[in-house]
C-alpha cells in the first residue's frame, strides 16, 4: 500500500490562510512532497536535469511548509500555476465584492436623499444626551482601580516633543498616585521617560530617564520635575540620521520594546504581581517586540491614549499590546477635565441654538406640527438598515480576499516561510543507534588447527583418491 503523500496528511499550512491551504491540497498536482536534504546531491550525480541549471525544480515551484496532526512539518514544491490561479479568481470575487458594495452605497445614498431631515426638537434632544455623557466624563481617573495582589507599579510615559500633553498627565498622576498607595498593594514603582535620548535639565540638574524601585515621595518628585521639562520641538534629521526623516516625525519616535523587557525582568525576579501603566500618544516603531514581551510576562498592562501631534494614529497598536497582554489588561483614551469641559460649553452654544430654531419651527407649523409629534417610521428605513447589514458582511468578505491575495503573492515571492524554517523542515532526522556492548566474536579453528586432525585428514585423502582415479 502506497503511503499518503505529505499534502494528503497535512492539516494546516505555515502562514498559508485555510482557503489557500484547501485550495493547494485538493487540486491534483499541485503540489508535491520535497525529498530531504541529502536527496538531491546524490541523484544530480545520476540523472542529468534540465540544461542550464540543475536546480530547474527549486527555482520554478515555490516552497510551502505543512504540519499533520503530529506537528511534524513537510516541505511541498507548489506549481505556481495553481497559484496564479486561485490568486486570479480571488481577485475577480474582490471586484464583485466591491461592485456590490458600491451599488448598495448608491442606493443608501438615494433613500437618505427621501427622507424628510430631522427636526430640531429631535437634535436638540441628541445634543442634550450628549451633553450628560460629556458631564460624567469630567472627572474621569487617568489610573485605573489596580488589583489588591498589585505589589509594584512600573510607569512608562512617552516624552517626546509629540506628547503636547506631558504636563496634564504628570499632574494627574501625582494627584492619583497618592490614593493608589494609600489603598494599599504597591510598595514600590519604578518609573522611565521614553523618548528621551539625551539628558535633560530640570531645576539646575540633570534630570534621569528611569528610577527603579523607588519610594512614593521620589516618584512624586520625579513626575513634578518631568511635567516642568522644556519640550524641545521637533527638529530635522542631521545628514547622518536615517534615510527619508522629515522635520516632523525627527525626534519624535518612541520605543517600548526595551522599557516593557526591564520592566518584566524585574517582575520575574521580584516574584511577579506586578502592573505596567504605559502612557502614550505616538504608536511605537517596534510594536512586535513589545508584544512578544507582554505575551510571555503575566503582568497586568493598562494602556492609556492620550491627545498628541503625532503623525499616525496610536489606538491599533495600543489595542494590539493590550489583547497580547495577559488577563486583567485594558486600554483606554484619556482627554482630562479641561477637554471635556469645553466640548460641554460649545455643545450648549449650539444647543441653545437649536433650541431656538425649534422653537421657530412650532411657531410656523402650528397644529401641524402637534399632528406629527406622533412619528410614523418609513418602511425604506428598515431597507437601509437591511443594506447596511449585507455592507457590513461585504466588508468582511473584502478584506478576506485582500488577506488571500497578500498570502498568494507572498507564496510566489518565497517570502511567506523564513529561509531557515524550510532548511530546518527540510532536514533528515535520523534516528540514532544506541551501541550496544560488543561481544568478543569467538575464535574460529584455522585450517592447520590441531583440534581436527582426523577431518582434514580424511578429506586429503580423498581428494588424492579421486586424482589417481582420474589419471588411471
């Protein structure tokens, strides 16, 4: 019985997304298993390949990894054909997509245009909830509550000339931080400026970028001293700086890789229970190492987003930290008392104006607007609301396929699989002999042995037997 070829015993795909895999696997031919490593030198010394390159296999097929239900992972030589194939009909599914999507945003377009615009009374009413959601708002903590088993604090804020809020939040922590001591819990916290690449001046000193382990007092002294920096606005790069730097973005780049691994080795090595607060504004250039850290730590994370001028937006990377950290972590925006006071004081501006034009509107309609207080919901509002549910599931559909085109074309580039992942696949894992204890082989007589005297006596005698018989 022939043995199931790799692709057959496969289950997943490396990287491969599982439309891809299944697409690879149930086509005929598409794909074929790799011989080992030591295979190929051996059989180039007896079968002539194609002219000019004897590696015609490596170079036209692509390389893909699968794993079996075992985890034991197999190389498979790809017919890019079949690639460029799915990668095709992909691409056409995509377009259908987005013509569909299209027409829906026509025709929601066409029934917003029917329907009568709202009344004032109605928007003086949203503007009110508004409003009341902004009041209780006003005094939001920038800490949140941290667990009872929480014995140390690790603090990372971001310093950079990006962070135009630097101030508000010292000064909010120094407020806060006093109440979380007193709650009991965290005995010491340990505190970094990130962004600060040479040191500073604060009150006629050097100011440090981190303290370890220190007492309430020294972080409440360190926080007054980093809100009173001078921010430096951003400059442009020297002619020796990186390649493509502008003078908006020089200077103001931000790492928490190397922050989040000091603060988790510390952790580990004063027993765990500890918490990370991170605040930030600018998203970080080595997002991937800090979620590597996270994810092997068991520290609490809260991430806090604070307004900024940073060029890019921070959330997505700031939500990703978070969903790698462990259980317990949460991120969430921080604006400060002063933000949402004035956005209560322009709301009320345009309330009263509104309020006002309602007032105008009852005065012109008269008895036809008592008559209409009883609101009559349009039947086309439940089909927009139906399209905007087949939207919702178009655009799922839309960025599924962009995921199968970037998979594809990563398999045809041969960037979807590091170099070493498919050498270390490819290797031969031969099973090792244990030695065993040699056994002395036993002596065997020789041909002049003494111990047989009459046997080869015998035989000699014979043999001279036969040669006279054969010569009378």
């Amino acid at each position: 019985m022939a043995r199931p070829s790799a692709s057959a015993r496969a289950v997943r795909g490396v990287g491969l997304t599982p439309r891809l895999f299944k697409e690879l696997v149930d086509t005929p031919g598409a794909a074929i298993d790799a011989a080992p490593a030591g295979y190929v030198p051996v059989i180039t010394r007896h079968v002539q390949s194609i002219l000019p390159s004897p590696n015609v296999m490596a170079q036209n097929f692509v390389p893909v990894v699968m794993e079996d239900e075992a985890g034991v992972r197999r190389v498979l030589h790809v017919d890019p054909l079949a690639v460029r194939k799915f990668r095709r009909s992909i691409a056409e599914e995509l377009k259908n997509v987005q013509a569909k999507r299209q027409l829906m945003l026509g025709r929601i377009q066409s029934i917003r245009q029917q329907i009568p615009k709202a009344r004032s009374k109605d928007i003086a009413a949203c503007m009110e909830h508004e409003i009341a959601c902004a009041e209780t708002k006003i005094p939001e903590c920038l800490v949140q509550k941290l667990s009872a088993h929480c014995l140390s604090l690790y603090i990372l804020i971001e310093a950079t000339p990006s962070m135009i809020q630097l101030k508000l939040v010292c000064d909010h922590l120094m407020r806060e931080l006093p109440v979380v001591f007193d709650a009991g819990g965290v005995q010491t916290v340990s505190l970094a400026a990130l962004g600060i690449e040479k040191p500073r001046r604060g009150h006629g000193e050097i100011f440090p970028s981190q303290l370890d382990c220190v007492e309430p007092a020294a972080a409440l002294e360190w926080l007054y001293n980093l809100g009173s920096l001078q921010q430096e606005p951003p400059q442009a790069a020297s002619p020796r700086g990186r390649k493509g730097a502008t003078p908006a973005d020089a200077g103001s780049e931000v790492a928490w890789g190397k922050a989040l691994r000091r603060a988790a080795t510390a952790n580990s090595m004063s027993g765990g229970c500890g918490a990370v607060l991170l605040i930030a504004c600018s998203p970080p250039t080595d997002l991937d190492a800090g979620i590597a850290v996270v994810r092997r730590s068991d520290m609490i994370v809260q991430v806090v987003g604070v307004f900024g001028s940073a060029p890019e937006d921070p959330e997505p990377a700031m939500q990703a930290l978070t969903d790698a950290a462990a259980e317990g972590s949460e991120f969430h925006l921080f604006f400060g008392a002063e933000y949402w006071t004035k956005f209560v004081a322009a709301r009320r501006r345009q309330l009263v104006r509104v309020q006002e034009q309602a007032k105008v509107e009852e005065r012109t309609s008269g008895v036809k607007q008592e008559i209409e207080d009883f609101d009559i919901v349009d039947p086309k509002i439940f089909e927009m609301r139906l399209i905007e549910r087949v939207m919702r599931e178009c655009y799922v559909q839309e960025r599924m396929c962009e995921d199968e085109l970037q998979c594809a074309s990563k398999v045809l580039d041969r960037t979807l699989v590091d170099p070493e992942d498919i050498m270390a696949a490819l290797q031969v894992q031969l099973p090792r002999l244990e030695k065993l204890p040699s056994a002395k082989p036993e002596k065997l007589p020789s041909a002049r042995s003494e111990k047989l005297p009459c046997v080869w006596s015998e035989k000699t005698q014979l043999q001279r037997l036969e040669r006279s018989l054969s010569a009378r």
